[in-house]
C-alpha cells in the first residue's frame, strides 16, 4: 500500500558527519558490495568495463567547495570562515513522509510501519520512474537491466541479520566508514547515541522547506580555528603577514624585537 | 527533465482524445448528426488508446501495467490509469446508443434524440475524459521537486490544450458532413487564443521565477556558497540523464515561438479562412487541427524538458 503507515515510533536512520567524512568513496564501494547480493541485489552495472561505464548506486560523494565567508557577515554565532571542501555523501534520506511512496500506482514503494524504512518491493514495480521524479534528494536509481526501481534498503538485510555477530549488524556503509563518521540508529528515541550526537552537533535535515521530513541527519563542519590574520591570509603574500607578538613564548619574542631592529 | 518521446506521445495523443471524447460527447447532448459523432468517438478511442499504448513504452516492466491501477487513494498515476479506463465504458455505451440512428436514412446531418440511458452514458463520458485530462495533469502539478510544474497554470493549460486539439478534431469531422456555422468556427479560433494567453502567462512567470532553494539547501548549509568542486563520478547515471537535461533551456526562445505558431497561430487562420470559404472548410479544419496537435508536440516537449528538477542542485 503506497498509503503512509501512522507514524513509527523507531525512526531508523543515519547521521553523517560532513566534519569528519574524507569523501573516500568506501560507503559508496561498500554498500555497492553488499547490495550486490543483497535484497535489493543484483545492483546492475551497463558496460562496467568499457568505455560509458554506467549503474545502480544506493550512495553517492559529492565534492563541494565551501566559500570563505566574511567576518561580519555572520552573527557571533558564526565567525568568519576560511573556503574549504566539503564531501558529501548522497543516500536515501528515509523520510517520514516520502512522496516517492505516496506517487508510486502500484503499491511497490513502501514504507514499513515498524521501523520507517522506505523500501521497493521489485516483483511490484513496473518501471514507471515517477517515484524518482518524486524524489528531491536523487535516491533513487532505475535499474536499465531489470527494469525497476532500485533504492537504498537501510541494509534491512544486515540490521536484522542474526547469522551476523552483532557488532555487525548496522548498514555496510558505516560498517567500512575509516573515519567513523557515518553513525546508525533510532532517530525516533530522544535517548539513542545518534539522537544525542544529533543534538550536540546541530545536525540538520536536507532541505526542510519541501515537507518530506527527513529522518537521515546531517552534522555541519565544525566551525574551523581561525583568526582574523588566517582568515584573510589566504590571498595575502609573506611581506604583510602580521605577528602577534603577545602570542609568542618570551625567547621568541626577544629574537623577534632584536632581528626587527 | 528527460523529455521521453513515449511521454510526450502519450500526454499529446490522449489528450486530444480525451477533448474529441468530451466534445463528441456534448455533441450528444446537444443532438449533432449521428454519424459524424460516431466517427469522433472512434478516432478519439483510437487517439487514446494509441496514447494509453504509447505511455506503456515508458515503463520498464509493461506486462505488470495492471497493478498501476490498485493505488487511486494516494497516487495521480494511478488515478490516471483508473480514470482512463473506466472512459472506454460510457464510450462504448454511447457508441452503441448512436448506432440505431446511423442506420436513418439521413444519418449526415439529422439531429439524434439519445434516449435516457445513452444521455447518461454521453454525461458520463464528458466527466470521464476530462478527469482524465486533469489528472495527467496534477501527475505533473503535484511533485513538488519541479517547481515548474507546480504552477498553478499547469492543469488549466493541459485541460485546454485537450479541449482545443479534440475540438478542432471535431470541427474537421463534423466539417465533413455538413457546412458548420461560423459560431461554432470563431469558438475554436478562441480557445487557441485563450491557450496561447495561458501558455505565454506561463512561460513569463516561470522565466520571472529562480529556483527557491540553492545547493548550500541542498547539502544542509544554506548560510555557506558551495561550488561543485568533484562530482561523485566521471560517467553519468540514471539521475543526471533523467533529471538533468539541458538543451532545451538554450533553445527555449525559438521553441516556444514555434510552439505558439503551430497551436494557436495557424488554427486561428484556418478557421477565419474556413468562414471565408465553405468549399474548403473540413481541410482547412483538419490542418488547424493538424497544426495544432504539432504544437502541442512542441509545447509538451518543452513543459518536459525546460523543467529543472531540485537533485540537479547536487550535481
């Protein structure tokens, strides 16, 4: 049924740390690994060895350069902030209201009433694509090759899998993460690590304004150590650096005074 | 928006079926000739369901389209589907409520009586095909990541252009069978106007309208500028050929200058030269109508393609 289930009170889902993700590239490579002979598997590639490669992926890493604001741009809240990159890793959201559920005719997109997870049932499927026209957020693929809709699955064959050691049993995505910084839980309990962490870190939701209410977290960069000096210092040469004087240890600051006479 | 050629067959086709259905359909009510109704009903069953096959084109497992029509409560599609085939009923039923007066000796142009039953079939078969038509149109109006087809203009402009495509159809038609009075003619020639107002209301507030939301939205910090530095891989995917496609917003300007000709332009000089000349009306009629449905070619082409869907914010 593409009518949305009342809402669950587990809201499974994942937190992604855009302060700590390298932009690897291993979720992407893992999930794509495990789905490959999972429930949502096969995860068709066309011509993977030839010239157009071309296939299904649940995850995707984006890179982005952020611009350097300016210091009174922002409020105190927000000091001024140097360009850096930020890689951002593109999966399904999970939403609590996702329109690709309610727009799909045939009842193959659901979402699960005990968990929240949104889920394609493939022998349902006919193909139509209006669930990915639906979605906002790119997280859904069709497969050329099986002629239906292909989206992450929350890795509902791992989560739950009792022949896997329970250390195991979270998404292959933030199982191979190297730099942790993709954390799986109930976002639906106030209590749960995620939820917390989520609090700490203000951690946003994609896009609010649509309506969908994502479940998936995002944690903003940390606000990066800098000065007025290094904030400004990117475009400046040697000759106008500035030295702060009163920063420098007492030997230093001698040498300093005596070598600037 | 990928403009798939199944799609734009399917909206334009069946769309002027559904008009010619709804017309033939008034046509009833208000007692035209039985025989050129007829032959509307079954050019607009024709047009519809070489639509409705089109359409299944477009999916990637048609033999399981049956399903598409379980979910009327939540999804337009569905609703479409459920809609465009309980049409094929009151068609058939009217069908078989004019073939006793086609068999009158002056079946070309002697007005029919429908008795009660087939008056409720013609009825129903108006209400049928525009639904039909609006929810095509709300398939579109109602996602919410194109903010250009959530334009309150949309499901208007996809009613008319049905009402203007099939009502031309049926003005060749009956065109055939008798000299039509110019009344009936100048109404054609103003619905063109009408749309082509519509459409031009359209294009100049979707022009006038950037996209509410930047990529620093799209990636959780709106308050930073983010430039695309990477994207995730060298080659495309499902979504940036789907989703991201261009080359109509280059060439936007020439299209819809071509689009406004075709539909509106040119219908309305047949029809004033249709009331000019009575000898050739039915094929001055059938090229406006012709022309017209090439233009809503052209248009739904661009409805699809200028589109800019939010994951492209991404890439």
């Amino acid at each position: 049924m593409t009518t949305l289930p009342p809402p669950s009170k587990v809201k499974l889902g994942l937190v992604i740390d855009l302060d700590t993700c390298v932009g690897c590239h291993a979720c992407a490579v893992g999930c794509k690994e495990w789905n490959a002979g999972g429930v949502a598997g096969p995860l068709t590639d066309s011509d993977p060895y030839g010239k157009e490669p071309s296939g299904v992926w649940f995850n995707r890493v984006h890179s982005y350069e952020l611009q350097a604001t300016d210091a009174c741009a922002g409020s105190a809240l927000q000091p001024a902030q140097p360009a850096q990159t930020l890689h951002f890793p593109r999966s399904c959201l999970h939403c609590e209201t996702p329109a690709c559920v309610t727009v799909c005719p045939t009842g193959a997109s659901y979402k699960r009433g005990e968990d929240g997870i949104v889920l394609v049932d493939e022998d349902k499927c006919i193909g139509c694509g209006l669930c990915a026209w639906a979605c906002p957020y790119g997280a859904r693929e069709m497969s050329p090759v099986e002629g239906v809709m292909k989206k992450c699955t929350l890795c509902v064959d791992r989560i739950y899998n009792t022949n896997l050691p329970e250390a195991e049993r979270e998404p292959a995505c933030v199982q191979v993460c190297p730099t942790r910084a993709r954390h799986f839980g109930d976002l639906g309990d106030p209590e749960s690590k995620v939820s917390k962490l989520v609090a700490e870190r203000s951690g946003v939701a994609l896009m609010p304004e649509l309506g969908y209410q994502p479940v998936n977290r995002y944690l903003p960069p940390r606000p990066r150590r800098v000065g007025e000096a290094t904030a400004t210092s990117q475009t400046t040469h040697e000759a106008t650096e500035t030295i702060d004087e009163q920063a420098l240890p007492t030997a230093l600051r001698w040498m300093h005074r005596m070598l600037s006479r | 928006m990928n403009p798939a050629l199944s799609v734009i067959f399917f909206t334009t086709l069946s769309g002027a079926g559904y008009g010619l259905l709804a017309w033939t359909a008034l046509g009833a009510l208000i007692r035209q000739p039985a025989r050129p109704l007829l032959l509307s009903l079954a050019i607009g069953l024709v047009l519809v369901t070489i639509g409705l096959l089109s359409s299944l084109a477009h999916l990637g497992q048609p033999q399981r389209a049956w399903r598409a029509l379980s979910q009327w409560r939540t999804s337009w599609l569905s609703r479409e589907g459920v809609a465009a085939t309980v049409t094929y009923l009151p068609a058939l039923g009217l069908a078989a409520a004019l073939l006793p007066a086609l068999l009158a000796a002056d079946a070309r142009s002697a007005s029919i009586a429908l008795n009660p039953l087939g008056a409720a079939c013609a009825l129903a078969l108006l209400i049928a095909s525009l639904a039909t038509v609006a929810c095509t149109a709300m398939i579109y109006a109602s996602l919410k990541p194109v903010p250009a087809w959530r334009h309150r203009l949309v499901l208007p402009v996809y009613v008319l252009f049905a009402l203007v495509c099939g009502g031309l159809l049926a003005l060749a038609i009956h065109g055939f069978a008798r000299v039509l009075p110019g009344a009936a003619l100048l109404a054609g020639g103003a619905g063109a106007i009408a749309l082509a107002l519509c459409k031009w209301r359209y294009w100049q507030s979707i022009d006038a309208t950037p996209l509410a939301l930047q990529r620093g939205d799209a990636v959780g910090l709106p308050q930073r500028t983010v430039t695309l530095f990477e994207r995730p891989m060298t080659e495309g995917n499902y979504i940036t050929r789907e989703m991201a496609f261009v080359l109509a917003r280059a060439h936007a300007k020439r299209l819809r200058i071509v689009a406004v000709v075709l539909f509106a332009l040119v219908p309305v000089a047949c029809v004033l030269l249709a009331i000019a000349t009575a000898a050739l009306q039915p094929w001055l009629l059938t090229l406006a109508a012709l022309s017209a449905l090439a233009g809503a070619f052209a248009e739904r082409w661009l409805f699809f393609a200028q589109a800019r869907h939010l994951v492209t914010l991404y890439y």
